[in-house]
C-alpha cells in the first residue's frame, strides 16, 4: 500500500500552479478534493507519494507560492 501526502494552498489558482510546479519536477501528483479533516478552505488539494515529500517541498518552495501546509494521508 503506498502512503500518500497532500499539499493545501489557499486558492484553487495556488493548488493550480503548485501541480504544475511538481510535475515540473517530474512527480506524479493529482488533484483530490480537499481532505475535511484538514481543511474546509480551497476545495482542492495535491496527492503525491509521501517518500517525495522533501522533492516536493523543494519544488514548492522554489514556486514562491503559499503553502498552507504538506500533511501526511492516513
């Protein structure tokens, strides 16, 4: 079973550009409805393979953009 994780952004414009950003990087994301758990703000949210975790922090960090935060998928 593999482990997942997601990234939260503010926006849906934010989310947009942060898949663009990893599979820039060449990981495979996708986009899932925001988790409620997590968040009830943007609506979407980013699924990668948790082991990318630091290849997708980087990446996002070079985006500039605002991460609301990088959580693990129980």
């Amino acid at each position: 079973m593999t482990d997942y994780g997601v990234a939260l952004f503010d926006s849906p414009s934010a989310t947009l550009r942060g898949e663009k950003a990893l599979k820039k990087a060449g990981m495979e994301v996708k986009l899932i409805p925001m988790p409620r758990e997590l968040s009830s703000d943007c609506g979407i949210a980013l699924r990668f393979t948790w082991s990318e975790r630091e290849q997708a922090e980087s990446a996002l960090a070079q985006t500039r953009l605002a991460v609301v935060g990088i959580h693990r998928l129980e």
